[in-house]
C-alpha cells in the first residue's frame, strides 16, 4: 500500500479587500456624480437648448441637497470632534476640505456654461435675460410702477441694530444685505430684504404693461434686480450705500426620536418647522461684498469660514427650470406617448391581463397609466374586498391616493402605509395621511425606526367564490409626475407565494407580526444583504466548477462595504461582473487582481436611470430581481425595502436585454476608470444610445419582446 502523501500547498490568500485604496470615498462620488449632471449642460451636442438649461437647474438643487443633508452630517461629525476614517481613509475634516474645493470648481464651470455659452445661446433664440440699467428712462419707470404696485406690499424691511436683533433668515432664502447711510444724522445702518419666494425669480417682461412684444423676443429680468433698484421705496430718506446679494442653506435632516413621539405625525410637523432653523452649512456671497458686511454675516450667522462661497452671477440657478414653461417646442427635447401595452392588448380589465400572465412594464418607455388604473378599478370594482398599499413620494396632486379614497368611501377594506420621514416629501405625505384618515381608511406609518421604502400593492378580489390576490411591485414610487421621466419597473402578478409574503409583510408594517422566513422577496433589514451576497458567492461556485459565472447589477447607489467584498471576491474568482450605477459607486474597478473582472458605468440623459434590477447567470438557471433597494447601508439595514424575483423567463430575457443595451451604450455611459473617476465613452463604434432606442422601440416594443435591443 502506497503512502498518502499530504499536500502542502495552499490556495493563494485572497488580497486585502480593506485596504482603504481599494475604495472611493461616497461624498466624493456624488460630486463626481453631479459633475455628471453638469456635464449635460456643458456639453452643446447632448440637448437641445432648454434641456441644456435644465440640467444647470437640475445640478443646482442637486447640490444645494447635498449640503443640506450630506455636508451637514460631516459639520455635525466635525463639531463633535470625531476623527474616525471611513473605509476609503478620510476624516471629517479632510472630507469638507476636499467638498470645498471640488464644488468650488464645479460652480464656476456652471457659471461659465450659464452666462458665456447659453445666455448668448438663448438670445440668439430670441430669449433675452436684461437688467434693470439697460432699459430705458421710460421703461425703467414703467417698471417702477409695477413695482410699487405688485412687489413692494410683499417686502419687509429689517433692520439691525441695538433695537432690532438681528433678523431670521430661513433655509434656501436669497436676500440682500444693505449698506445705509441715516442722512439726518449721518449715522451708517445695515438692513436685509429677503427676496420672497412666493413671488417668481425670473419676472417675464412681456407680461407687465407697458412692455410690448411685437418683435417675438420673450424678456427676463431678474426679481432681485428689479428690488435692488427699487429700494429707495423702502427705507425713504435714507442714503443706500450700496446692496449685496446673499443666499443660505441650513440643515435640513429632520431628527426624530420616534421612541419619545407619542404622535408621529405631529413629531414631522414639528421637525419641518425646525428644519427653518437648522444650522448654516453654506454662505453664499458676491465677490464683491466689503469685509464688513460678510463679518456681519458670518458672526451672526455662526457660519464657518470654510463654509463661505463667493459665487459670480445669480445666486441659486435652480429656478431656471421655469424656463421649460416657455412655449418653445424647437428648444426642447421631441414629446413622445408612452406605450400603453395593457390597455391594447386586454382593453380596460387589468385584472384579466394579469390572470393571462406576469405584465411588466418599464417606465416611462411604457405608460404609468396602468399603475393608475390598476388602483381605480379595484377601488370601482365590486368584487374587490381590500387594498393595501406603501406610499413613499406621491407628489402634491396624486391620482393614485384620490383611488385609494375613493376605495374608502366605497366600504373597501383600504389599508395604507404613508411614510411621513421620506425627505422634502413630509408636507405632501402629512396631508395625504390625514385625507385618507377622514375617509375611513387605516392608516399606519411604519417600523420606529426604520423608513419604508418598499414600493408594494396587494388587492384582495372575490372570484367564483374564492379570494384571489393580485400584486403590483414596483422600483419606482407611485408618483405619476416621476412615472414620466425616471425609469422604473411595474410588475404585476397573481403568485400565490409572492402574495403570501407581500400580505405578512404588511402585517408586520400594520401590526405586530415578526414574520422573517421569506423565500421569495428579498426584505431589508431582515435578508436583503445576506441573499445579494449569497447568490455573489454561488456565482464563484460556478465558476470555480467551470462554468461562467455572470452578474449584472443596475442601482442609484453602491457604497454598502460587505457587498462591494463579496464583489472584489467574485471578480477575484474568475466572475465578470457589470454594475450600471448612476450615482455613488465606492467600489474601483478594472484594478488588477482584485477587480479586473469589474465593469462600472454611469448612464446620464434625458430620463433619470431609477429602477434598480439585479441579475445572476446562475449555470444558465437566471435569475433576476428588482425592487426598491440599492447596496447602501442605509437600504440593508436602516429601511424597509423590497427586492421580488422576475418568475417569467420571457421577461427575465427582456429586463437582460435592457441590461445589454445600456453596457452597450457609447453616447450617454461614462465609463468608471480604476482611480474612481469617470470618462465618458467614445469608440468608433455606431452611436448608441440607450434611452433614445428604448423610446423609439416604445411603440413596437415590449418587455416581453426583446430581439431589437439584444
């Protein structure tokens, strides 16, 4: 008998996947993420005119956001001295030194696109912006009229002084500082005027009287402008010395201890009152404002020197989006008709199209309608018993919550989830909540702690004498205005099992139900990272077994550290991965031997890439899922999230076609390279740009037909 001989040889160790060069801090990456947005603008071939305008607005409110939430934490995290690295090496404090200097540059590429290239743009179009000493003596007092007539009653002087602290100066607001000089006793004085929001900032001049419009050109001054030069009107007999313009933005991250809330709605009311007088995170001032006057400012306000942005220009360009009420079609992205697949092929019953097999339908290419529709007719439909539903962002004027009252009022069982915590949405969800309330509907708000987030419909219908249910499942809110320009999946499906989970889901969101066993949904926080990564390590599997192991993950966000692991181990093993990540991305690819089997882009047009889909070869058994969920911290284990499988392997091989088409995307993807910067794709291959061949194969193409986008 021959002796075993033992072999010594050991697997080659894995790299260190914690080495803090492997990953790009998230702050960053936004910034990278919003360059993204402006690029859109910059770039003269990408839209047409007014679009372009757009995304100057669009990158505007993006990052005035961004200080309100993000840069605030850091301020938070600074003032309480912590020193802690993230994953990638920063401290608080080299997180705000760097935020500093990248924003910096990115306004002043904005301000040079704004006022070098699309104003002369614009005007050459015959869209004019003027100041007010440009006009003439006779226009400048027909202006002055206007003046006193519709701006002036809106305004309040304040002063400051030993008898006039100094004034509040709320979140967002644009205001000028004034320099006065008393000329009874020669004595200088300092006062503020808020600009009023309730008033637009761009004041179209063909509509106030004495202007004409017989050349066609449409013309834009500015409200501040037109105050500046009317503020003799509010403080008579005084000298003005001179004005400044200045704007703030404050903490906005509501904080709620929900465990002391004895009523939550109230709780949000509260925290949006509060959020008015949150911390100055951001100073915005000209240039041109004298020491003293910024000193005023900066003391009074507590605001930090870093903090402090001199900006050239119009302060707060995010009210450009006005511009797109203009009735100026050539200037504008070409308007398209939705498909409506489900009402063609099966007319007005919903429910018949869903008993004939699974409909998913991928918006905006596809028509929110049947979203809509699905919830009017069980609210119509007298076989219908129960509806239940999660609300996240619903908008001010929605269809989908006027059904759902109308359900009430028909003596339906109606039971709604209305998250209040979804940011900048509280006001809208507090008054929903309170409408569905009087009604009669059952309104709860959620897990203490946790933000639901899942996007979820469950309809109870009697027929021939037995309950069946049938479920929409979406990646998208149940917003009819986003329906239209973010991308999102709708699912509906009468699976017994899905619907087992969906309805102990919503008892565990209404009651006291501790459900965790389930098989088919991914539901955050109990299994959503621990599946993701399970179904990442059966694709090494596979691999290792010689197969091809393939993974394609389409998100807003990956920055959650374990999955980006599980992925740096996957491409280790042989796996070729695909991530489509339209914002935050902390994992580098293509860094050799750890991930050179990664590919990350970025896709940035006309729609916004919102649907998340998560896709695994699995030894050609594929499986796909979609949902609310990105691979963030925040999605894993601080909400209430939804990932459901895609059953149908017809519609598997459409969301998979949609999938290649984007990787394949040369105009519009931007291509992230190994240091964690982004480069926008240019090859000599035929031009291909996804969102614009998803809509022209909108009206012959459907999800569950895939063979043009393949």
């Amino acid at each position: 008998m021959q002796p075993v001989i033992e072999n010594d040889e050991k697997a080659p160790a894995l790299p260190d996947f914690v080495n803090t060069n492997l990953y790009v801090n998230r702050e960053l990456s936004w910034i990278y993420f919003n360059q993204r947005v402006l690029e859109e603008a910059l770039d003269p071939e990408a839209h047409p005119l007014l679009e372009r305008v757009k995304f100057i607005s669009i990158f505007t409110s993006n990052l005035d956001e961004y200080f309100m939430i993000r840069v605030a934490g850091i301020e938070n995290q600074y003032a309480a001295g912590i020193q802690d690295r993230t994953i990638d090496g920063f401290t608080p404090a080299e997180q705000l030194e760097k935020i500093r200097t990248m924003v910096i540059q990115q306004l002043d590429e904005r301000n040079k696109c704004f006022y070098n290239d699309l104003v002369p743009a614009l005007q050459k179009k015959g869209i004019e912006f003027l100041r007010v000493s440009e006009l003439s003596a006779t226009k400048q007092r027909a202006l002055s009229h206007y003046f006193r007539k519709e701006i002036y009653p809106v305004l309040t002087p304040l002063a400051f002084d030993t008898g006039h602290p100094f004034p509040f100066m709320s979140n967002l607001s644009l205001n000028l500082a004034i320099e006065l000089e008393d000329e009874e006793i020669g004595s200088l004085k300092f006062a503020r005027v808020k600009v009023p929001s309730i008033l637009p900032r761009l004041m179209r001049l063909n509509d106030i009287k004495g202007f004409n419009n017989e050349d066609g050109v449409i013309r834009f001054i500015w409200l501040e402008d037109l105050i500046e030069n009317n503020l003799a009107h509010l403080f008579p007999k005084m000298k003005i010395t001179k004005s400044h313009l200045f704007r703030l933005i404050r903490n906005a991250d509501i904080e709620i201890e929900e465990d002391e809330a004895g009523d939550l709605l109230k709780t949000i009311e509260q925290g949006l009152r509060s959020r008015r007088y949150g911390k100055v995170v951001r100073l915005d001032i000209s240039p041109t404002m004298p020491l003293s006057v910024r000193q005023i400012l900066i003391n009074n306000l507590e605001v930090a020197p870093r903090n402090v942005y001199e900006i050239d220009g119009t302060l707060g360009l995010s009210c450009l989006i006005d511009l797109l009420q203009i009735d100026r079609p050539d200037l504008k992205d070409e308007p398209f008709v939705p498909n409506n697949r489900i009402e063609d092929q099966f007319g007005t019953n919903i429910f018949s199209a869903i008993k004939s097999k699974d409909q998913l339908l991928y918006h905006p290419y596809d028509s929110f309608q049947p979203v809509v529709d699905f919830i009017n007719q069980a609210a119509l439909d007298p076989d219908v018993l129960s509806i239940k539903q999660t609300l996240y962002r619903v908008g001010s004027n929605s269809p989908i919550v006027q059904a759902l009252m109308k359900a009430a009022e028909q003596g339906k069982q109606v039971a709604v989830l209305v998250e209040l915590k979804a940011r900048f949405d509280e006001g809208n969800n507090i008054v929903w909540a309170r409408a569905l309330e009087d009604v009669g509907a059952h309104v709860s708000y959620g897990l203490p702690g946790l933000k639901t987030h899942a996007k979820l419909t469950l309809i109870v219908r009697r027929e021939q004498n037995k309950l069946k249910r049938y479920l929409h499942l979406g990646t998208g809110n149940y917003n009819t205005a986003t329906g239209k320009i973010y991308t999102d999946y709708s699912l509906f499906i009468a699976n017994e099992q899905l619907a087992n989970e969906v309805a102990e889901l919503f008892n565990a969101l209404t009651g006291y139900s501790k459900h965790t066993d389930f098989k088919k949904l991914l539901v955050s926080p109990i299994n959503t990272r621990k599946r993701i990564i399970e179904m990442i390590d059966r694709e090494i599997d596979w691999s290792q077994k010689g197969h091809q192991g393939k993974i394609i993950m389409k998100m807003n966000a990956l920055v959650d550290p374990e999955t980006i692991q599980a992925l740096y181990k996957a491409s280790c093993e042989g796996v070729n991965i695909d991530l489509i990540v339209r914002g935050m991305c902390s994992l580098k690819p293509g860094i050799p031997g750890i991930s050179d089997n990664i590919r990350v882009i970025s896709i940035i047009g006309r729609f916004l890439e919102h649907s998340r889909a998560y896709y695994f070869h699995n030894g050609e058994k594929e499986e796909l899922y979609l949902g609310s969920a990105d691979l963030m911290p925040r999605n894993l284990d601080d909400r209430v999230e939804t990932l459901f499988p895609v059953l149908d392997k017809s519609l598997i091989q459409g969301v998979k076609a949609h999938l290649n088409l984007m990787l394949r995307d040369n105009v519009k993807a931007w291509q992230m390279n190994p240091d964690g910067r982004y480069s926008k794709l240019s090859n000599d291959e035929p031009k291909v740009n996804s969102q614009n061949l998803l809509l022209s194969n909108s009206s012959r193409q459907s999800t569950n037909t895939h063979s043009d986008l393949s």
